[in-house]
C-alpha cells in the first residue's frame, strides 16, 4: 500500500491541512477535539511526517530514537554509550527516552519521535510494553533489544539469559555449594523470568532445593534480599543474583551481618556493568558486553535504514568472569570495615565461555 500523506490524515479526521500541520508540528493553535482528530487520524493510518520518511534519503535527518525500560543505572548508561559511540563515528545523532515499562508511555515515546528520526532502537523486556511501541512505529526501521516477543520480520538482538543463569549455578555448584540462593528480577519482564528459570533448570538437574528471593534489579533489593537472609539466619553458602547490581547489594547487606564473601557466601551477579570490577572482592558474574551490544543494534539499525534486508536474530552469549567473590579471596584484599571497596584498576578476572 501507498505510504499515507498529510492530505489523507486531513480527508480522514476531516479538517484541513493546516490544521494538521498545526498538531504535528505544535506550531499555532488547535482546539483539543481537532487535536483528538488529527491524531487519531495518524494513528489509523499509520502516517509517517514527510521528513523522517525512508524512502526519502534526502530527507534523512540522521537521527536515530531509542527507547529504553529506564534510564537510571550503569547498564543502560553503558548501553547508550555503546550507541552513541557508534552513531557519532557514522554522523548520526540520538534522541533517548524511557518507557518506565508502561505501555501508554512506550507508545507516546513513539510517537514523539516519528517524523524526527529516520528509526528506532526498541529495548523492552515487558511483553505487552514492547507490543504497544512496535504497533505505532508505522513504516520505520526498527531494532528490537532484548525482547523475546519480537517480531519474526524485524532485526532483534537478544541474551541467552536462561544460558547464563545455567552457567552461573554450574560455576557456584563446581565450587561445592550446595545451598544456593537466587534474587530473582521483577515479575513480568522476559531477562529476569528466563534467568530464574535457569536458575531453577540448573538447581533441579543437581538434585538441590531452590531458594528464590524478589528483587527489582536494583541495589536496594539486593541489600534487602540480604538482610533477609541475614536476620533469618539462612544457611545458605551461595547466591545467584539476577542482575549485578542487586548482587552488589547483597554483598554488602552480607558482610555487614559480618559474614565473609566468598568464605562465607559466594555471590554471582549478571551483566558485567563496570563496577562490578571495581569492588573488593570483585564480583564473578555473567558478562554480556553491554556497549557492544548498542554497537551492534545501531549498526542494524542504520542497515535496515538504508533498505537493507535484516530480520535476523542475533543471539548474545553470556561469558562466566570469575573474580574474587567466589574464589581467590586472597588476591583481592578487602577494606578494614570488609566492605567493597573502589578500586584504582580495573580487576582482571579469568574468563570461560559459556
């Protein structure tokens, strides 16, 4: 079917052209049931304003959108360095927001990025989150993250999270822990739900009992999670944190309660975000390579901008980095208080593939 034009959003919602300019472009006044036309008009038909139009290269305006679940913490900062490195290195610019994992808010996110950019980086682990954005991204390019309920036509690029967990549990068990814990990511999202499946694949194939604790994937729910533990005098020797930063919140609720990590309780963490080489002792966890993988998707992106066929999924796999909080405590001295610490270099962890 023929793209939709200003003169078909004007015909459908019955005003003028004007008018419609005026909404698309917030310039000049409209009444809020013009408003409420237009838009619905641009919704129906899927119109796509002139200037962020791909068959127009022309017209480009080397801007790409991305749309993340949120903004705050170091792995969205290192997935938006990753894309921006790339972008500028190919004279594209970046408009970022955040979905806040809201579906209303997804799909407004959207919408105020078409007709000013030439496509979209689309990260969301919620299902129905991620549906709602893709069903109003009209004709442009897009690059799915991490979103298992992505279409089968679009590049998409996404972590064997249910690997990773398998792995981390296998390198806590090969250890010769037995009683292991998990801190388990919010319920509804796709990451956390297929790492605590893992988890759970893992520890049933071993013949152990689960341990499964709610987190948030944030530091608070970590140091939660170990207060828990602490208070009830758990006996638990290990645990497998959903992300790395809830596994560095455990590991200071842990050693505030004056036990040793990994002596006492050995921690594994997920994603590798650069703290997690920076603390004493330094975290074992799943590395992922979070900037490489914002190369990689804006590089699709601008591929299928320039009508290149990509429907592609790409499969990240995890890589175990073993450091000092499940073995080597001595090559890694801890602080007085037996907090981690900062460190002035970065820790240089063995690695095995996944």
């Amino acid at each position: 079917m023929k793209p939709a034009n200003i003169r078909d959003v004007a015909q459908r919602a019955e005003v003028s052209v004007a008018s419609v300019s005026r909404v698309l472009n917030g310039a000049g006044p409209v009444t809020d049931v013009t408003r409420k036309k237009v838009m619905e008009a641009v919704e129906a038909l899927q119109y796509v304003p002139h200037s962020g139009a791909r068959s127009l290269s022309t017209s480009r305006s080397q801007t790409v959108g991305v749309i993340l679940p949120d903004l705050y913490g170091e792995f969205f900062s290192e997935l938006i360095r990753g894309i921006d490195l790339a972008a500028r290195e190919r004279g594209y610019h970046l408009i970022v927001s955040s979905s806040h994992d809201d579906a209303g808010e997804a799909a407004a996110a959207v919408r105020s990025m078409r007709g000013r950019v030439d496509g979209l980086i689309l990260m969301s682990p919620h299902a129905a989150v991620g549906q709602a954005a893709a069903g109003v991204t009209g004709g442009l390019p897009v690059v799915r993250l991490n979103d298992g309920a992505a279409e089968a036509d679009r590049p998409a690029i996404v972590v064997d999270n249910h690997g990773g967990a398998v792995a981390a549990v296998k390198h806590l068990i090969a250890l010769g822990r037995s009683r292991i814990a998990h801190i388990a990511g919010p319920n509804d999202n796709m990451e956390a739900e297929a790492r605590l499946s893992g988890y759970l694949e893992a520890m049933a194939e071993a013949g152990l009992d689960a341990r499964v604790i709610e987190g948030d994937f944030d530091m608070a729910s970590g140091r939660r999670a170990g207060l828990e533990m602490a208070r009830s005098g758990d006996s638990v020797d290990a645990v497998f944190a959903g992300n790395d930063m809830m596994a560095l919140g455990v590991m200071l609720a842990l050693q505030d309660a004056g036990r040793l990590c990994p002596e006492d309780v050995a921690v594994v963490g997920f994603d590798d975000v650069p703290l997690a080489s920076l603390v004493r002792p330094g975290l074992t966890t799943l590395r992922i390579d979070i900037a490489e993988i914002g190369r990689s998707a804006l590089v699709r992106l601008l591929a299928a901008i320039d009508g290149q066929q990509d429907t592609g999924r790409q499969i990240v796999r995890p890589e175990l980095v073993i450091r000092g909080s499940t073995s080597d405590p001595d090559a890694q001295r801890p602080t007085t208080d037996g907090r981690p610490s900062f460190a002035t270099t970065t820790a240089q962890g063995d690695k095995q593939d996944v």
